[in-house]
C-alpha cells in the first residue's frame, strides 16, 4: 500500500512539473511576443464588443462584405437596386496608355460584380441622374498630368479633360453614347434641374487649364449638349451645387481642389440660372479650409437647411478642421452659422442621410491623402448634436464613395492614399445602422410604382407610420453629390395599415427622378426601401 502512495504523490509531483514547464513555456511566448499578443487579444475583445447586441443598437455595426477588385473613382446607386462602380483608368497611367477601362456593377443582394464594356476614359468625369433614373456621364480623362521633374520643358502639365459623354441604362447595364460636351471637362460637377436638364460647370480643358465659366445643360429629349454663353461662372473643379427650393443653385463653397486659390474666389452663395446674379453666403467658418470638404442637404429637404462638413486646407496642404456648418437657404439673408464640431478633424468626410433624418458621417483622413481617421458619427438634426457609431475598419480618404442602401444600410468603397505604389483600396464595407437592431422593421406591402407631385398617395404598411421619405439615390465622387436630398411625405391619415401620404408640389425640391420611399415606426426604425417614380 504504502509503494501504491508513493507512485501517486510521484505522479502528482510530474503533473505538477509538467504543468509548471508549459505555463513557463506560455509565459515565454508570450513576453517574446507581447505586442502581437496584445493585438491578438484587443481584436478579438473588439470583434465580441461590436457584435454585442446592446452595442449594435446603440452605435451600429461594420462589416466587410466583399472585394470588388476594381479601383472605384465614382458610385451610383441605381434603380434596379445594384451599384455602378466606375473606375476607368483608376489613377492609373499603364491602365491609361493600355486603354484599359474598367466599370463593374455590384449586386449588394446577391453580393456579386459583373464587368460592364466601357468606352471611354470615365476617370473623373462628372454624373447626374436623368428624369428616368439613367445616369447621365459626362468628361473624363484625355491625358495625365506630367510633373515638372519629368517635363521636357520643366513645368508641370495638368490633366486634360474630354467632350465625351454617356449615359448608362440600368435596364439594359450598358452605356449609350450621347452627343459631345462643348466644352472639355476633367473634375466638372453636373446637377439635375427640376425641367430635367442637366447643367455642368467647372473642370480642367483639353489643355489643362481651369474652365473659365463655361455653362452648357444636356437635353435628355434630344440627348445633346447647349451652350449658355449668357451665363458665366467660374468655379474651382468639382464644385458642390445643390438644387435649392426656389431653382437656384446652391454653391456651399465645398470643392476638390483646381481653380482659383483665393477666399474670394470660393465664395458660397445662390446663384440663379435665369440672369446669371450670384447672391454671396457669408459666415463660413474657417472658409480657406474649404476643399475636401463635404456637403449635404439636411432631411427632410423642405426646411431647406444645408450642413458644411469639415475639409483641409488649398492643395496638398495638411491641414485640416473638425467644423460644420449649416445655412438655412429659405432665410431671405442666408448666413451660415456654426454647427457643432466633429469628434476629429478631416478631409474627405463621407456623408449620407438616413431614412431616419440624421446624418451618418465617417472616414476621410487627418492630413492630405494620409493618416486615415476610422472614425464614423450620427448627426442628429433635432439636438444639432453629432453622437458616436460604430467604427469601421477600413481606412477611407480620396477616391471613395458612400451610398445609402435600400435596406437602409451604408455601403462604403475606394480610397486612394499617397504612397510610392499608389495605393488603392478595392474592399466592400457595409454600416448597419444602430436602428437595424431596435424591433422588427415595417414592411411597405403595397404602394404605387407611379407618384405624380401635388398628389396624395396611399401605401400599405405593416406597422403604424411615423415618418414617411422619398430619398433621391446617391451619385457620389471626390467627396461630391448632387443627388442627395431626402423629402417628407406628411402623413394626411392612417387607418389601421392604409397611409395616405401627401406629395410635394414643388419640382426644385422634388425633381423627376426614381426615389427610395422609406417608411419609419415610432422607435425610429425603417423599412426596406420600395422604388418609386416621381414626375
């Protein structure tokens, strides 16, 4: 017996021992690699943390979703439900001098990218959607800038812009060549008037140099350009031009970059295409941090209320702000007033509203094309108060686009940081909002595909209605949409699951085009978007 004892406590001494060595052993690992450790263990706190669900309701949630392989530069949300993605060239000088353009369209259901033919350099062209909901393309690369280092004649040569112009049917997922731009455009902005024409401004020639005020509209009847010598205004490239309720185009002073450098000569302010009167809007503040900055008119678009959203400084200059801004353009003296700042200063915020009415806001970078902020913010219209959400995961600045889904998610692409192999970020991202993980959603179980403005529509819902918004799909580059605009349908009466909506009268603030009609319950939750057609 007393042998049988031995053995024993001798075999709990070797366990013990044993035990011992491994936990040296582990201890070991782990001083040796502590930083990797520590990484290891804060990503897997971080992935649990944000998959939590009192944290998802709270501040949402990212996921990456997919890779799109492609170098998007451009991104519409189109009224079959996919996302056009265009690159063209995608900031790519072999790709250039290959002719090797690129489109794909990205289906967020099926979670599949199909190839579309493009013809043409479409690198940093402009676009707008027609009344019918095809998107109109217009400009585009027809040469590279050269730097001075590399010129014969040691100056630099800038981009040089083209005449073409597209429009892409998403019925039939091609493009359909228009007649030409009179005028060559390289970074130009085109808006959609409430007639249906489509004004475009600004943008680099055929030579390089900055549009000296050229203004021409498209006839989507005839499918060709015109000419408005009578109106003249020169703008730096890429200016952001909202649609303002009285017909007159907004210019919130937000930009990409080309064109003159001066304060002066980037002032905001309405400017009317009747007699060419530009009215200044005064007040921004930090107005020479205006470039990379973002623009959106705030929901719902009656109250006409337009917010200003950080930016850096002329060039590739590193500075950059944390200020907003917002203008109330019904004020027959326009000023802006400052909004609150963001939690970090930014160029190439993203911003998108949700059917909610707040103001999802995320990315860009702290210096010109580098140091990535993965920051993302809710502003909240009601409390003019910006509240934290969920932090995405991939770094975003130049050359990336955000969309609202229509199952009222955010869809993140692109992102052209400065590096010696010029960098460029082709992974999906998705942001579910925290209102996705707050109770069952409403479901729209019937409404009209047609909806004439001055009229009052019924839907069918499964929950009573709180909010009801018709939101104009996004067409977003180089921090730049003007498309965005989110309009309230009032509710006139609500019996049991019938709603009778009211329809605006006013084209300015509600052109012809195909909307995502939203509807919202009482805890602020939205349906799934049904596509409609207004006009």
């Amino acid at each position: 017996m007393a042998a049988v004892l031995t053995s024993s406590a001798q075999a709990k001494r070797l366990r013990r021992w044993r035990i011992l060595r491994l936990g040296a052993f582990l201890f070991a690992i782990i001083v040796g690699n502590g930083p990797f450790a520590v990484s290891w263990t804060a990503t897997r706190y971080e992935q649990w943390q944000s998959h939590r669900p009192d944290y998802m309701r709270a501040y949402g949630r990212w996921d990456v979703v997919a890779d799109s392989a492609t170098r998007s530069i451009h991104a519409a949300m189109l009224r079959t439900g996919k996302v056009l993605l265009m690159a063209g060239s995608g900031n790519d000088q072999g790709n250039f001098d290959a002719k090797k353009f690129r489109t794909v369209l990205w289906d967020p259901i099926a979670n599949t990218f199909a190839d579309v033919h493009t013809p043409w350099d479409v690198f940093c062209a402009g676009h707008a959607f027609l009344p019918d909901g095809n998107l109109l393309i217009a400009g585009g690369t027809k040469k590279y800038e050269l730097l001075a280092a590399d010129a014969p004649d040691g100056k630099k040569h800038e981009y040089e812009g083209l005449k073409d112009s597209y429009i892409f049917d998403p019925a039939t997922e091609r493009y359909e060549k228009t007649g030409d731009l009179n005028h060559a455009r390289w970074y130009p902005t085109l808006v959609t008037l409430a007639n249906g024409l489509v004004v475009a401004v600004s943008g680099l020639d055929d030579n390089g140099n900055i549009d000296q005020g050229n203004t021409e509209s498209f006839n989507p009847a005839v499918r060709t350009w015109n000419d408005h010598p009578d109106l003249r205004k020169v703008f730096p490239t890429y200016p952001s031009l909202l649609l303002a309720g009285d017909g007159r185009l907004f210019f919130s002073g937000a930009n990409a970059g080309y064109g003159p450098a001066g304060v002066a000569e980037r002032q905001p302010g309405l400017w009317n295409l009747v007699n060419n009167a530009f009215q200044p809007v005064d007040g921004l503040p930090e107005p020479e941090l205006n470039e990379t900055a973002g623009t959106i008119m705030l929901a719902p678009a009656q109250e006409q209320k337009v917010m200003f959203i950080a930016g850096g400084g002329v060039g590739d200059t590193q500075t950059a702000t944390a200020r907003t801004a917002i203008v109330d353009l019904d004020s027959p003296d326009p000023t802006y007033r400052r909004g609150p700042d963001m939690a970090e200063a930014k160029r190439y915020p993203g911003a998108v509203i949700l059917p909610d009415d707040t103001v999802f806001v995320s990315g860009g970078s702290t210096a010109y094309r580098a140091d990535d902020s993965r920051t993302a913010e809710i502003y909240h219209p009601d409390t003019n108060a910006f509240t934290a959400a969920a932090d995405p995961h991939v770094g975003r600045d130049y050359h990336s686009e955000y969309l609202l889904l229509p199952d009222g998610r955010v869809a993140v692409f692109g992102s052209n940081p400065l590096s010696d192999d010029n960098a460029f970020e082709t992974r999906v991202e998705v942001y579910s909002p925290g209102y996705l993980y707050r109770g069952e959603r409403p479901t729209i179980t019937s409404a009209p595909t047609q909806i004439p403005r001055g009229s009052t529509i019924t839907v069918e819902s499964s929950q009573p209605v709180a909010k009801a918004r018709l939101i104009r799909p996004g067409a977003y580059t180089h921090v730049t949409d003007t498309e965005q605009r989110s309009v309230a349908l009032p509710v006139v009466r609500q019996v049991d699951s019938r709603v009778t909506l009211s329809v605006p009268r006013n084209s300015n603030l509600l052109p012809s085009d195909w909307y995502m009609l939203f509807v919202t319950n009482g805890a602020g939750v939205p349906s799934v978007a049904t596509w409609v057609q207004v006009g």
